[in-house]
C-alpha cells in the first residue's frame, strides 16, 4: 500500500475566500458604495443642517450616484444663503433733503 497522497496533473487553481466585513456583516468589496463617516457638525441653522444630513444618503450610492446629491445640497445651500441677502433690514432713517420740484 501506498500512503502517498496522489499527484494531479495540471496546476491547481488556488481558492480566494472574500474578506468578511464583520462591522456590516457582509463580505468586503471594495468596490461596494461605503460610508465615508465624516463628522457632521450642527450648524443652528435647521435648513442648513438638514442640507449636510442629506450628503449622508451619498454613502450609499455608487460614485456615479454622488453627483446628484452633491449638486441638491448645494442648489440647497446657496439658496440658502440668498434668502439671508433677501431679509430685510432695519427701515432706512429718512433723507434730510427734501426734493425741491
């Protein structure tokens, strides 16, 4: 008898096992749509901090899909910045000239 393990012919092909992302209970791709996790810090400005909110939903799309966010929160915020141009102000005092006509 012979104990030897058999040879095979041929290379053998080696087996990749993917990687196991523990913290998404997933297999690890990186070409998966990932969350960046930047920090969001509150502005006071309920719209404005609602805006930045949303670039979170950019974590969750594929690159192509980022665009679109990116370009609604900043329509978003320039708009909000033009309302902040639109208030009005205090009256303005009166003209101490009169108009001689």
């Amino acid at each position: 008898m012979n104990d030897a393990a058999p040879e095979t012919e041929g290379p053998q092909e080696a087996v990749v096992e993917p990687e196991y992302d523990a913290a998404y209970g997933a297999e690890y791709d990186p070409a998966a749509p990932a969350p960046l996790e930047v920090p969001r810090t509150p502005t006071g400005n309920a719209e404005v901090d609602a805006l930045l909110e949303r670039l979170a939903d950019a974590d969750h799309l594929a690159t192509d899909g980022h665009i679109e966010v990116y370009e609604d929160v900043h329509r978003g915020l320039r708009d909000a910045l033009t309302a902040l141009d639109a208030r009005p102000g205090p009256p303005a005092p009166p003209s101490s000239y009169q108009s001689r006509s």
